[in-house]
C-alpha cells in the first residue's frame, strides 16, 4: 500500500500512520530501529528504499527516507507513506523535502523516530565530512557512509579516519568482509612463519581494497603496497606465498598456495543490501574499522 500526501506537514503525515495502524493493523511492534536514509534527490531515493527493503527482511524496521530537493524554492514538504507488500518488513515514510526544510533535517525526522530503539542514519551518497557531527547524524547511534560513489573514492576513504567517531562505518568495509575471510583462513594454515610482505592490486578508485590494505598493515605489522592492476591479494612469508585472485567482474575466486594445488571459492562482489544488512546487525561501535583506518597510513601507494 502506497499512500501519497503531497504539501503536508509532520503532524498531518503522523495522524495518517495513527489512522493506517488503527484501521488496518500496521503496527510498529517488532521494529527493531529506526533507519533514516539521506538521499541528495527523489531519483536516487527508489535504489535506496531497495535496499532498504531488503535489509529490513532480517531488520524489521521503520524507513524513514530524507530526498532533498531545491534550497531555493517554496518551503514544502511531500511524503509518501509505505506499508505492507510495498515496504518488505518495514514501515517506509518517504519525505520530499524543498526549500527552508532541506537545511533542517533533523527537525523533519525527529517526529517519526520510533521510541526506545536505536537510530541508524545512511547515507548511500553525498555523506558529510563529519557525520557524527551532521544533525542527522546526531541522533544516531550508528551512521553508514559509503566512499564507493564519492566523486574521489580513494581520498574519501583516507579521509574517514579524519572524522571517525564511535558508531561510523562505511559499505566499502562490509564489500570485504569475505575477503578478509578467506585471507585469515589462508593464514592460519602451517608453516605459520610470519608475513613478511603483501601486495592488495585492483582498480584505484576502489576504496573497499584501500580498507583490506589498512586492515592488513594494521594486523599484520609488515610492509603493506598497494598497486592498481588485476584484482588479486599477494601475501609472502619466508617459505610460502599465498595469493586469492578473481576476475574484476567474476564470481569465483582462486586461493594459490606455494607447493598446493590451487583451490577456488564463490566471491561475488557484494551488493548494496547485503552490506547494508551486515552493519545493522551490530549496532555498537566497530574497532576493527576504526584500526583499518587508521592502518591505511601505513600502506604504501605505487
């Protein structure tokens, strides 16, 4: 169900979800957090809502998604409210924001945070510098950016370390969690002689392989390059090289050991939703992101 509630305010759109509750047994029981989504315009707030949607089938969740529109035009706000087989298992509330109401978003929100459960806020683009600082920001526990669509993706990434703060997190971190998976598997294999080198190579503007390279140095205190080139991780010890390598638009990855046959591995590239149901699966702060982020200035760029 998909109701529309062009030129409306807060209260009109809070007393129709009463109604909708009340009438049709939509009810905000079993939400378990409340998710607000950023979005810079209404034409990226349908992927967004996708996603969202997705993520709630494992999160049951009210959405609450903020489209910008024209600082400069008339002051209005359009919302859109979402439930049942439009809405997976969450309660979406669409709100188009124009005018004086894009530079207070946090006024806009804040009568539809569900009491008593945390607050994620998400920004699938045009993160801010300082999230936790944002106004949206401010009213969250966990805040999701994602340096992958930054027009400078590298930099953005190097720059999150800048303005960390307990409960940030970006999607570049949740696309390697496999990787990180595999590769501590390969490791904690005989002879178990310290890493003496590793090389991470895949296309430059990647930030995800800039997080696996500072998770790395971070965890493995040996030199750490990484270069563009084909996708691949190389890791050498003494009598042993290791390296997991998959075509940049495949599917299935191969794990070369020195001496071993080679073994082969689904690793696929991770979609938006799924890394997006990974973070709102831990809502406290995530230290080993914080240490790969700090690891990314140990890695060597060629």
């Amino acid at each position: 169900m998909i109701i529309d509630m062009p030129d409306t305010d807060t209260r009109e759109v809070s007393k129709r979800l009463i109604q909708l509750r009340e009438a049709n047994g939509v009810v905000t029981m079993g939400r378990v957090l409340t998710l607000v989504v950023c979005t810079l315009d209404s034409s990226e707030a349908e992927d967004a809502i996708d996603a969202a949607n997705d993520a709630s089938r494992e999160h049951p969740c009210r959405v609450i998604v903020l489209a910008r529109g024209d600082r400069n035009a008339a002051t209005r706000l359009d919302a859109q409210i979402r439930v049942g087989g439009d809405a997976g298992a969450a309660e979406v509330i669409v709100l188009r924001l124009q005018g004086d109401l894009v530079s207070h978003e946090s006024s806009v929100v804040v009568p539809f945070l569900l009491p008593d459960t945390p607050v994620v806020a998400w920004w699938p683009r045009g993160a801010p510098d300082f999230p936790s600082k944002d106004s949206v920001g401010r009213l969250a526990t966990r805040r999701i950016t994602d340096a992958t669509f930054a027009p400078d993706p590298q930099d953005t990434i190097k720059k999150r370390r800048d303005s960390y703060a307990a409960g940030d997190t970006d999607l570049a971190w949740s696309r390697v969690t496999y990787w990180r998976a595999l590769l501590a598997a390969a490791l904690d294999e005989a002879p178990f002689e310290p890493v003496e080198s590793v090389t991470v190579s895949g296309l430059q503007d990647e930030p995800a392989l800039d997080m696996l390279a500072g998770w790395l140095a971070a965890r493995l205190a040996c030199p750490v390059i990484r270069e563009t080139g084909e996708l691949k991780v190389e890791m050498h010890r003494s009598s042993v090289s290791i390296s997991i390598a998959r075509p940049q638009h495949g599917r299935t990855a191969t794990l070369t050991r020195t001496g071993e046959p080679d073994q082969r591995f689904a690793l696929a590239r991770r979609e938006t939703r799924d890394c997006l149901a990974e973070e709102l699966r831990h809502l406290d702060a995530d230290e080993v992101y914080a240490e790969a982020l700090t690891g990314i200035e140990r890695v060597i760029y060629e």
